[in-house]
C-alpha cells in the first residue's frame, strides 16, 4: 500500500513535473520560427510533410500529423504520411522501417519530422541521411545524441531538448508539435498570431487543464486497480473515443507494459491492450463500423475484474455511453478521463499516462519490498523509467541511493 498521505507527493510531484515542462517549452519555442515558415510555405506548394518516431516518439508523430490535417483543414491539399503499415512493419528490418515511405512519397521539397528521445535511434539516422539525399528538409527534436552532432546525418533542424528525464522530453517534444500545428494553421488563413504567442497559449491551458484532471485521487484510484488486475492476471484495457486521444491511448499501454512489467520485473502475469481491431472498425454491419464497436470489444473480451480506462472529450456521446454500459454489465473497473476538445488535450493525457506507468511501478515495488514506504515518493518523482532503459550509469547511481 501506498504511505498515508501520500497524494500530497503526487500533487507535488505534478507539480514540479509541468514546471519542468513548461520552462523547456518557454526556452525552445522561438526554434519554431523558421521552421512553421517553411511549412506554411511548403503545404502551399502541396508538399508532402512525414513525422517519424519509435515507441512513444511514433504516438507523438501520429499527434502531429493528426493535428495538423484537422488545423489545415480541406482548403489545401498536401501529402501527411507518418509510421508504416502494420504489415509493411512486420516485413522491414528496424534500421530501414521508414527508408520504404521516404523512397516512395518524398520528393525535394518535402519536410520530415524526425522524433527520437535518445537521439540515437538506427531508423531515425537512416531517414535523416535519406532526407539529404532527396532534398527534403529535415527537422529532428531529440535529447543531445548522434542525430544533432554527427555531420553526415544532421537534420536542417535540429532541435535539442536538455531535459535528462526521457519522459518530461517527451511532453515537451508533443508540446512543440502541437504548437507548430497550431500556428501553422493560423498562418494559412492569413492571420499571424506568431508561435510564441501559440506558446503561451498552450502553456496556458497545459497548466490549467491539467490542474483539473490529473489529480492525486485520479491517479491513485486508477493505479490501485491496475495493480489488482495485475495481481489476479485480469485484462488492463486503454481506450479512447476519439482520433485527437487516440495515439495516447496507444501509448498509454505502451508505457504501462514497459514500466509495470519490463522495468519492475513484474512477477505476476498481467495484458495490457489499446485500441480496438481495424477489422472490427470497419466491419461492424458491413457498414463502416458505429458508435458501439467499442463496447462490443468490451463485451466480447472482458470479464469482471478487467480495468478499463476511457480517454474521452465527450463522456456524453453514444460511443462513451455504450461502452460505460458495457463495462458496467461486465463488472469491469472503469476510469474515465474526460479531456476538453482542445489542441493541448494529447500533452495532458500524455503526462497522465506517463504518471500512471510511474506511480504503477512506485506501486509494485512497495508490494514486492524493493523499496519500502519512506522511499516512495522519491522513488515516483525521481525514477525515469524510459531514460534508465539505456542509461545503466544512471540506473547503478539510483540503486545505489534507495538501496535496491
């Protein structure tokens, strides 16, 4: 169990975790300038934009591209292409995964997106050479690794987030993205709100709406039920109702998968899932799919004693309303998160997910007695669990001061 009182830390925790965001996104926001100028220019001409990432850097890509078709809109037409298909996935070394679509689509003229929160990703480096051999400009947002200091793969901008915690990286990195959509959308229509104003606003409602939804009680309700699913080998489902939360879902479970299991060396069985079938999407009556497809998935594959987790800008609509139903029928623990229809919707839900994989693993640790009950709210605020993936000098100084 968690230590009494124990969301005064989250709250805290919270806290300092947006400080940190928004100070990055404050300094690093003017880099946009230039580069929403040539995008404006670029979607004029009928440029094809790509956005790349693995992991949680390909939730993000999906973000961008996502928010920037809906901020375009259909005045002008031009190419978005993010990640390959499943299929195409499944058949492609790693290193060359988004070598086929730049190949194919990209053409002088284009703009890629490069995401990589290490900055070394093998794939992002290939796209990047790719890009200077076509033509097309090339924009990365990374911590400080190959891809912003080694001349032969150096994008046309580079962006550097100075942040150690991947994590707190990758909010800042959706952040800017977000941002640049925005604003990009803005410049279209002839108007010249300027991307640091776009900043400002963002910062704004980022601070504003995640005051209102992630709160101690949120988290703490969510993480205690997951553990239990974990404990009792039930199902942990992360599903969101619309195209804007979507990826976040995704990346949801990605993050619980590797922070619950992976990194706490998780000893019960546990299944985390995102997202419904496509087949099901477009299936359903032979029609194209409806608004109860995600509560056919509930009941066709929960049972009592599954977690569901709703990402949700409208709790109202008959696609929430049916699957709140379909859980309640299936005595599924239910969790519904309820984000406004805003552009900086995707950054809030993104720090809840992240927070979530944090404060779950906090949590199986304290049950398996790794760590005990007056290290816990170190623990939360100061274990990033992506960055220690690959930084084991890190991982060994961590150890080393809670004893593990």
């Amino acid at each position: 169990m968690f230590p009494q009182q124990f969301d005064k830390n989250i709250h805290s925790t919270i806290q300092e975790y947006l400080n940190e965001v928004v100070a990055e996104l404050n300094k690093l926001s003017e880099e946009l300038v230039p580069i929403k100028n040539k995008l404006v220019s670029a979607i004029k001409n009928g440029a094809n934009v790509f956005a790349f990432g693995n992991g949680g850097s390909n939730a993000e890509a999906e973000s961008f591209l996502y928010a920037l078709d809906k901020e375009v809109g259909l005045e002008f037409r031009f190419g978005s292409y993010g990640n390959p298909k499943r299929n195409e996935m499944l058949d492609a070394l790693n290193i060359k995964l988004f070598e086929h679509t730049l190949r194919r689509h990209g053409k002088e003229g284009d703009i890629a997106f490069l995401l990589s929160a290490s900055g070394d990703s093998l794939n992002i480096l290939d796209a990047s050479r790719i890009c200077k051999r076509l033509g097309i400009t090339s924009v990365s947002i990374s911590a400080n690794g190959k891809i912003a200091n080694d001349r032969s793969v150096e994008p046309d901008h580079p962006i550097i987030i100075s942040l150690g915690d991947q994590q707190k990286l990758e909010e800042v990195t959706l952040g800017l993205l977000l941002i640049l959509a925005k604003d990009i959308g803005i410049g279209l229509k002839g108007e010249s709100l300027g991307v640091l104003k776009t900043n400002d606003e963002y910062v704004s409602e980022l601070k504003n709406e995640a005051a209102h939804i992630i709160t101690p009680q949120l988290l703490l309700s969510m993480v205690e039920d997951i553990f239990l699913a974990f404990r009792h080998s039930k199902t942990v489902r992360i599903d969101a109702t619309t195209g804007l939360l979507d990826p976040i879902a995704e990346h949801m479970a990605h993050n619980l998968v590797w922070d619950a299991r992976d990194e706490s060396k998780e000893i019960w069985s546990n299944k985390v899932i995102s997202g419904i079938s496509g087949c099901h999407m477009t299936g359903v009556g032979n029609d194209g799919g409806c608004g109860y497809n995600l509560a056919l998935e509930i009941l066709d594959n929960c049972r009592g004693g599954d977690v569901e987790i709703l990402l949700t800008t409208n709790a109202e609509d008959v696609k929430s309303r049916s699957l709140i139903k379909a859980a309640r029928e299936r005595a599924v623990s239910l969790h519904t998160i309820c984000f406004g229809s805003k552009f900086v919707s995707p950054g809030v839900a993104q720090i809840a997910a992240h927070l979530t994989g944090r404060l779950t693993n906090t949590r199986i640790l304290l049950e398996q007695g790794v760590i005990d009950q007056t290290k816990a709210a170190e623990w939360f605020r100061k274990h990033d669990l992506a960055l220690l993936r690959k930084k084991e000098e890190i991982r060994g100084k961590l150890q080393k001061i809670f004893a593990v």
